[in-house]
C-alpha cells in the first residue's frame, strides 16, 4: 500500500535541525544509539517550559546505567546550538529547547518572502479520487450530504496545495427505484414552470407525490416500479424523463455548489457505469471472486482471516454468520455495491488513482469494508482506499437534525435559515451604508458560518446545529475569523503613503510578537497534518488560535503608533497574519471580505 509519506522539507524544519544537533552530540559523548529513529525532538507539550522538546536522556540512561537527568545536563553541554535556541533541562530529564527571538524573526522572514507561506511540497505527489458530496438525484438531499461536501472540498483543496493530483468527482446517485416515482408522478402532471425557476424543489414534489401515493396503495407503488423496468429497459418516453431530471438537478445542485465555492472535475454519477455491471458480474463469477445464493450474485468470505476482522462476517447471537455481500439481485437488477467495484476499476485503470477517498457517511462503514476488501481481491492492492467517514448533525434537542415538518433539512434551506440568522448580525453594523452591502456580507457570513462550524468539529463526532451560535462574532466561529482578517487589513488603509517593507526589518521583542510568529511559522504543518489524518478541524482550530495571537499581540504592541523599525516589524507582522488567515481560509473554501 502506498503510504502518504510525511512531508520532507527541502529545508529542514527546526525540530529537524535540533535533532541533528542532538545526534551529533550524542556521538561526541560516543554514545551509541540503537535505534537513531527513536530520536526525536517534538513541538513541546506545554510551551511554558519552550518550544521543543526531546525525552531522548529519558530513553538511553538506563541503557548506559547513567541518571537520566545527569546525562541530559551532559547531552545539553553537548548541544551546540546557541545562536538557535536556550536548552533546559525539567522533570526526570526532558531537553527543552527555547528558541532565540533571533531565530523566530528569521523564520517568519522567510515565511513572509516566500509565496506559499513556506508550505512545503510532498516529495512524492500521488493521485488522489476524492468521491464526495454525491447526493441522490430526485430524492431530498440527506443531511450527511452538508457534511460530505464541506469535508470532501477542503481536503481537495488541502492535498493540491501541498502538491498531489486531485480529481474531484461526484458519485451522483442518478440510478434507481427514485427514478420509477418521479417518472410515475411526472406523467400525473409536472409544473414546468417550476422546473424551470426551483428544479430541485419541483423534482422533490413530485417525488414526494409518489413516495406519499405508494405508501397508500400498493398498486401506485407497483406502477412506480413499472416505470422504472421501462426507463431500464430503454423506452424513449422514460428516458427522455430521467434526461431532463439529470439536466435539471445538475442545474439545482450548481446552484448549491456555486454557493458553497466547492465544484467538481467529473460527474461520474452511478449510470455511468451500467454497461460494466453485466460482464463485471460475469467476471467476477469466472474469477471464483462471486457465486450463486438462493437466485442472487454474491461476494461472500475469503475464508483468510478472524471473523472479528472479516467484513462478510456478521455475529448473530454469539455464531459467526456470512454476511455477503450481494452484487446482483434475483431478478437480474444490479445493486449500488457492483457499480461501486466498477468504479473503482474505472478509476484505476483510467485515472491512475494510487489513493481514493469515499467522504461518506459513518453509517455506510459496513459497505465499504467489502468494497476495499473486494477491490484488493480484485488486485488492486496498489490503491489505498480510505473511508473519510462522518457523524451525525444534530438538533437542539440532541436528535438527528430534522425539519418542523420531520423531514431531514434540504442542504438550500439550512443555508437560507443561515444567512438570515447573519442579516441580524450584519443588519448591527452601521458603518455599513448600503441595503445590497448588507445582504452580500449576510450571505457570505451565513453560507460560510455553516461550512465554518462543519469543518471546525472532528468528522467523527456529532455536533449540534445551532444557528444563533455559529453567526456569532465572538466564538470559536467564521465571522471571528472573518473580522480577524479584516482587521490584519484595516491597518494598511490608515497608513497615510505607500510603505514599503523590508524583511530585514523584521525584529521581535515581546512576548506577543514571538507567540504570534510561533502560531504563524506552524502553518505549513498544520496544512500537512489536515491530510495526513484527514481531518480538517486540525486546520480550522488552528487558524482561530493563530486569530487570538493575532488579537494579543494588536492588544499588547502598538503598530502605527510605534516608530521606524519597531513599526515596519509589525506591520509585517500584520501583513503576514493576513495572508495566512486569508490562504488557510481558502483551503477551508471560505473566502475573506474586505470590509464588515
Ligand atoms: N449516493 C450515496 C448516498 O447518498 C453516496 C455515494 C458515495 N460514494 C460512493 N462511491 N459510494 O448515500
């Protein structure tokens, strides 16, 4: 399997370079390490005692029968690393390393010179699928799909800054039974005005319609699957029904998607793939990969490892049972799960991808695990295949979020409750003059608000939507960050001329500018470890941290009103906060304003 290798800077990082120095320090005390990789200096744990830290004394003092604190002091007499950093020793033997606020100013010079913001580049750059948003055409968008979008487009955007190939594609659910009730309560009556103006809400009624209608009569649901035999049998009249359903919700979901700033290479929906389902089944069955059961296709054990640890394996009161998985049903139809082994085929044999990422609910874990296990047995054990699962948005009242009327909210209604919930705020701001000012900053905090609030909690864990909360300006929220930006900004329009700035100038005294250039220095790490784990709230929390270091230092040390080089310091300073905020933002897919 391939690995997405931590990142090798072309320049080494200060923990790298201290780790050096403790190497060869260790080797003038002719110390023999085991095991060098154990060697490790790390960001510290807690920054009172410094920056960095190593528990290396720790670890070789027993081995050399020496007191670790005493062999620390020895190590750090060793250390020669006094233009870069102080080193103390703490507790049973930790190395502290506090760098010199020389060497922080150096390192947010070059940070401030260089046009990526010294975000380093993978050394080996792979092909990356990400699979997300995908919603089901003609049905109501479900809930999980806010998050899959939000969470699929900031990963995309995160591994092509940090140099990968990405290939966003949406695995549109464009197949299926849905299709047989549009079509049912299309040829009822269709208001084709509205498809025109609302195509998502007009398809959504008329599959409402159907799915209200099959619930009463077992006949309507009967002509419903009618429709869909025929639409998959090829009839004109059907397919001319589902073309236009397509064409109409690609245009409904842009709409969406043009809101949210998240777009796509492809839209490789599921009907893509219905000529390779027949013979990939056949293939499968000569491969001895699937076989018969009671009518069905199925993929079943390999029969290679412990249950516990098998997907096709399910325990049912204390017995191991199969649990297959089926890939084409008894009346010949194929399931959601053969068009997924075809996709990945597809994707390997025609993208070359060497990683996908299925963005996808946590509740689908089940089907995936089959899915990667078929696709190794299918060979492909080139691709790593991962599941960025997700959990649950929720109420207030603790339960999955769901609509007064107890339907799961529409993606384009959560946004408009959104930036309505911001008109409030933003209708507070006076210095904002005009009535259209007003909406475009209510829109962009209220759109961005919600996507602040997805990618700011861990994937995993369920959170509660709280619309108030999250259009606040103070908090752990989008319009903090927003306001921290403009306020990095504001600065440069008071400035009476044109000012130049110059690196060299950049000199660090206090306290609140070596925190802030400590925060601002960690951005390429922090952009590397949002792929490493997948999780964006890595990046997210550590754009609002680095906005409270950015508010401490504005609070403790003046810029305009400072003089020659203090001044100039600082407002590289500004500047820099600025552009991080403004380019760690964009890789969340939140855009600054200029003005709020
Ligand atoms: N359409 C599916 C749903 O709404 C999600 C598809 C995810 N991608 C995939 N390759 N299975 O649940």
């Amino acid at each position: 399997m391939i690995q997405l290798s931590p990142p090798k800077l072309s320049d080494m990082t200060i923990p790298e370079i201290l780790r050096e120095k403790v190497l060869t320090a260790l080797e003038s005390l002719e110390v023999v390490v085991p095991d060098p990789a154990r060697v490790q200096v790390t960001k510290a744990a807690d920054l009172r005692f410094g920056d960095f830290q190593s528990n290396i004394a720790m670890m070789l003092a027993k081995g050399l029968g020496k007191n670790p604190r005493e062999f620390a002091e020895d190590l750090s007499d060793r250390i020669a690393a006094e233009g870069l950093c102080e080193i103390s020793i703490a507790g049973p033997g930790f190395l502290n390393f506090t760098l010199k606020a020389e060497a922080w100013a150096g390192l947010a010079r070059s940070q401030w010179e260089s046009d990526d913001l010294s975000v380093s580049q993978v050394k080996a750059p792979q092909t990356i699928v990400v699979d997300f948003s995908a919603p089901n055409v003609a049905k109501p968008m479900h809930v999980g799909h806010i998050r899959s979008t939000i969470i699929g487009e900031c990963l995309s955007r995160v591994a092509t800054k940090i140099g990968h190939k990405v290939i966003k594609d949406n695995h549109i659910g464009d197949w299926g039974t849905q299709f047989g009730m549009v079509t049912w309560a299309w040829k009822k009556g269709v208001d084709e005005e509205r498809l025109e103006t609302e195509p998502l809400q007009e398809l959504l009624r008329l599959y409402r319609t159907a799915s209200d209608a099959s619930k009463e009569d077992v006949g309507t649901k009967e002509e419903c699957r009618a429709e869909l035999v025929k639409l998959q049998k090829g009839d004109p009249e059907n397919k001319e029904i589902w073309e236009r359903c397509l064409a109409l919700s690609r245009k409904g979901l842009n709409q969406i998607y043009d809101r949210l700033d998240v777009s796509f290479d492809h839209w490789m929906g599921e009907s893509a793939y219905n000529d390779d389902l027949a013979p990939l089944v056949e293939q499968l069955i000569a491969d001895d990969l699937a076989r018969e059961s009671d009518g069905a296709i199925c993929i079943f054990s390999n029969e290679t490892g412990k249950p516990k640890h098998d997907p096709f394996k399910i325990n049912r009161d204390g017995v191991w049972q199969d649990f297959p998985m089926m890939i084409r049903k008894s009346d010949g139809a194929f399931n959601y799960a053969t068009t997924d082994i075809a996709t990945v085929q597809h994707r390997v044999k025609e993208w070359n991808a060497n990683h996908i990422w299925y963005v996808v609910d946590f509740r689908q874990g089940g089907h995936f695990s089959q899915l990667f296990d078929t696709s190794k047995r299918l060979g492909h054990e080139e691709v790593n295949l991962v599941h960025v699962a997700f959990g649950t948005i929720l109420g207030k009242d603790g339960k999955p979020l769901k609509t007064r009327a107890g339907d799961l909210p529409q993606l384009e209604d959560v946004l408009n409750d959104a930036v309505k919930a911001a008109q409030i705020v933003v209708d507070e701001k006076r210095h904002l003059e005009t009535a259209e000012e007003k909406a475009a900053l209510a829109e962009l905090i209220g759109v961005n608000s919600v996507k602040f609030t997805e990618l700011s909690h861990h994937r995993m864990s369920d959170y509660v939507f709280d619309l108030d909360k999250m259009v606040a300006l103070e908090g752990d929220t989008a319009p903090y960050l927003l306001y921290s930006y403009v306020r990095s900004r504001s600065i440069f329009r008071k400035l009476d001329g044109e000012v130049e700035l110059k690196g060299d100038n950049l000199h660090l005294t206090e306290k609140a500018e070596i925190h802030l250039v400590r925060m601002l220095t960690r951005y390429s790490d922090q952009v590397h470890q949002v792929v490493e784990d997948y999780r964006p709230n890595l990046l997210a929390t550590y754009l609002l941290e680095l906005a409270r270091a950015f508010h401490s230092f504005f609070e403790a040390c003046p810029v305009l009103k400072s003089k020659g080089q203090t001044r100039e310091s600082r407002l590289i300073l500004c500047d820099l906060t600025s552009r991080v905020l403004k380019d760690g933002l964009n890789l969340l897919a939140i855009p600054v304003p200029e003005r709020m």
